[in-house]
C-alpha cells in the first residue's frame, strides 16, 4: 500500500469512524453501526483531514448547497487531503481528467449536462424497455441452457445487463463490451481512497486504453454518421454549441462506467436481499406492482454508492459547523439512508415502505444521477426476469463482497436455478 493507505488504515486502527468506513475491511464489510456512531455524535463530524456526515438533512442539504462543489479535477485519490498516488504523478488520469460531469461546475456542468440529458429522461429511457427485457431475457436463455444448475449471479448476469444496455445505448460494438467491462473493473478502484500504487497504476492503464479506443471511434464516427448516442452527440449542434472531442471521450467514458459499475450493485444486492426475505419476494411473486418500491427500498438500504464527497467554495457553516474553504465533507449516502429521523426502523429491509424513495442514493442537487431513470427500469426488469424464469432460485455458497469503498455490491453471489 502507498501513503493514503497506511494514513487511512492507521487512522482506522486508533477508532478514527471516519476513516474506518473506508479503511478498515471489518467495518466497510457493514458500516452501518459506523455511521449510526457519526451520526450520533453530530450532524456534521469532522477528523484530522476530513468532516463528513450521515445525517440525511445535512446530507441533502451540501448536496444542493451553492456553497460546495464537487472535487476539482485532482484525482478522488487525494479526496481525504492526504499524499496521494495522482498527487506524486502530475501527469495521472483519473476518471476527472479529462474531466466529465461530475467534476465540473456551473456553467460548463449546465452546457454539458443539457446536451446529454436528453437522452437520459424518463421518456426517453421508457423507449428502451423491449430492448432491457430481450437482452435479460437472452442472458437467462445463457443460464438455462448450461448443464450446471449453479452459476455466478454476478457474472453471467448482474454485470451483463447493465453493460450491454448501456453499451448499446452509447453505441459501442458489442465485440469491445466485455472489454469495457475489463478496463470498468480497474477504473472503478480510482473512485476509492488509499488506493495502492499497483492497482493505481492497473486503473490508469485500463483509463488510457479505453481513451485511446475512445479516441478512435469518435474520429470514425465523425466520418461517418451513425444513430447511437455518441454519434449523435459527435454530429449535435445546439444554438451553435458542439462537444469537443475532449468532452464526448469524458462523457462517453463516465455514461459507461456510471451505467454498469453501479447498476450491478443494484441487482447483485436486490438478489440477496430478497433471497434472505423469501416472505418480501414472496410478495413480490403475488403483486408484482410492488417491484418499482422495492427497487428503492434495495437502494436505500444497501445504496450502490455509498459515500461521495463536496469542497466548500469558501469558509461557510453546515449545522452549525465551521468548514473553511477548500475542506472536504463526505457525504455518506449510505448512512443518511438508514437515518431514523427519515426512515422509521431504518436497518428493517421492508420492500413496502411508504418513504423508500426519499434516499439519497442517486445524490441530489445538480449532479443528481442522470443515469437514475435507466438504473430503476433496468433492475426493475433484470429482477422480475430472473425470479419469474427460476422460480426456484437459492443461494449456493457464501457471495463475497467488492472489495471496493465507494461502491457497495458483490463480487460474485453463488446461485442454484
Ligand atoms: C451521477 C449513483 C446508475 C450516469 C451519480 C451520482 C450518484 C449516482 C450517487 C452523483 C454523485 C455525486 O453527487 O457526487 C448511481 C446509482 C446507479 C447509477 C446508485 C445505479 C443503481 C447510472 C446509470 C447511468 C448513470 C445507469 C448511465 C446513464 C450518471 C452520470 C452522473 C451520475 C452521467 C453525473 C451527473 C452529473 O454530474 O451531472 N450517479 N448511478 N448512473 N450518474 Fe449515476
């Protein structure tokens, strides 16, 4: 491990909570005792480097706040203010450089953002609803048809629906998915803190391979038109306004990575959850209209993303906390997300609850997920497919845990058909 890691880790080692929701593999294995200790001792904590909060008010409040912006373009690597791997290395690529969405501001955000949405609403999204259920529906003729009754819910599904959806989408051809998948899985460790220098150095070999391919394919693509996404957006003009090559290779970059390396965790985690509550799937079996209730509760009570993290512009005050300009205040979503004051019995996974969808699992404020829309109609199918086409799923094996912080979900959950 570099620097971050053994600061963190030590950190985590003399009872810093802050630090231990990232660093410590006992307590990120399930932070949510951590985050009720930090929300007990204020709405907005602070340690040596860092405030942070697991208060939903607090949270949804710096989330919308004019007064904090996302980290400016250095690397997440050095998000808690410590020596970083991106840090030594001016030259390093993080998944802010070049940067995308959601690492810029006002008024670059609100051009940049505006140009994409559009693809992104709830109407839009609506038209892609045949596709989802054909591609699911594929991938469980896959499973089916193999002699082996136990496969990897991970692998052989969870990952491959978000990916070819969003693939598809964006216009990728389907020969580069599982590559992107690949060069996802490496690139996702950059989105953590106290990162080690080897898997630094595999994340940004796996950013610049796919920048390079990238690169490639937009030249290929503005010389000749095609009707996905990204060929749109390389041809769209708008009130004279047009990407740069830049900025399409960063938003095509993130739309991919956002679009599977979170998604996954959302079907991953729904699946174990409803295995160890056959009487909520159950219900689920006999109504299926509560499906789009459970998709949030699963959000809320085991978010994908758990933490994300906001500078202050300039010395202002949250709660009635101090935060000098320039200091970070993670935002533990997770956390907000079990908040009592919000959610009655918050550690009770109830796939009928009346308030699930006031979690903050897609953020809020300007960089609210744009992708949110396509992730609830995705799990919503991908689940209600797989649990009506093996009625008698079971759990084969202990699933093991992404070792990754920021995001939460599995490596690999072992199921019998
Ligand atoms: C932003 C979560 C799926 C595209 C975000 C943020 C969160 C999030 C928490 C904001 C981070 C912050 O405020 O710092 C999730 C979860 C998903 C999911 C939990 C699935 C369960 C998707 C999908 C797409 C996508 C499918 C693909 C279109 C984006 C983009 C942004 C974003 C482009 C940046 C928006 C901006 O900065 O304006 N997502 N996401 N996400 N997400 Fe998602």
């Amino acid at each position: 491990y570099g620097v971050p890691g053994l600061a963190l880790r030590t950190a985590a080692r003399r009872g810093d909570l802050i630090a231990g929701t990232t660093a410590d593999p006992a307590v990120r294995a399930d932070p949510f005792p951590a985050y009720d200790a930090i929300r007990a001792r204020g709405p907005l904590v602070r340690n040596r480097v860092v405030n942070a909060t697991a208060t939903h008010s607090v949270a949804s409040a710096v989330l919308r706040s004019e007064e904090f912006l996302v980290a400016p373009s250095a690397a997440p690597t050095s998000w808690l203010g410590v020596l970083s791997a991106a840090a030594l290395d001016p030259r390093a690529l993080g998944p802010t450089d070049p940067p995308s969405l959601l690492a810029i501001q006002p008024p670059d955000h609100t051009r940049l953002r505006r140009l994409v949405s559009r693809a992104f609403t709830a109407r839009a999204v609506s038209g892609f609803t045949e596709r989802i259920r054909e591609i699911a529906d594929g991938l469980l003729d896959d499973i089916a048809g193999r002699t082996a009754p136990t496969f990897d819910l991970i692998e052989s599904y969870a990952a491959l629906v978000p990916v070819t959806v969003i693939a598809e989408i964006i216009g990728v051809p389907a020969a580069m998915r599982r590559q992107f998948l690949a060069w996802g899985n490496e690139a996702a460790l950059t989105l953590d803190p106290g990162l080690s220098w080897r898997d630094y150095r595999s994340a940004e070999r796996a950013l610049r391979a796919s920048h390079r391919w990238l690169a490639e394919h937009i030249a290929s693509l503005r010389r000749s038109p095609s009707n996905e996404m990204l060929g749109d957006l390389v041809h769209l003009v708008d009130d004279g306004d047009r990407l740069t090559d830049t900025e399409l290779r960063a938003t095509a970059l993130l739309l991919l990575g956002a679009g599977f390396e979170t998604t996954v965790n959302l079907i991953g985690n729904a699946v174990a959850l409803l295995l160890e509550h056959p009487e909520q799937l159950a219900r689920l079996r006999e109504d299926p209209s509560g499906w789009d209730n459970a998709v949030e509760e699963v959000l809320r009570y085991d978010s994908p993303v758990q933490v994300t993290v906001r500078t202050a512009r300039s010395t202002t005050e949250v709660a009635g906390v101090r935060v000098r300009e320039g200091s970070n205040v993670l935002v533990m979503l997770g956390g907000a997300n079990r908040d009592p004051a919000v959610f009655e019995d918050p550690h009770t996974f109830d796939v009928t609850r009346g308030n699930a969808r006031d979690h903050l699992a897609f953020s809020a404020g300007i960089h609210y997920c744009l992708g949110a829309s396509l992730a609830r109609l995705e799990a919503g199918i991908a689940l209600r497919a797989l649990f009506e086409r093996f009625p008698g799923l079971s759990a084969a094996g202990a699933p093991t845990r992404r070792g990754t912080r920021v995001l939460r979900g599995y490596q690999a959950l072992p199921l019998s058909s």
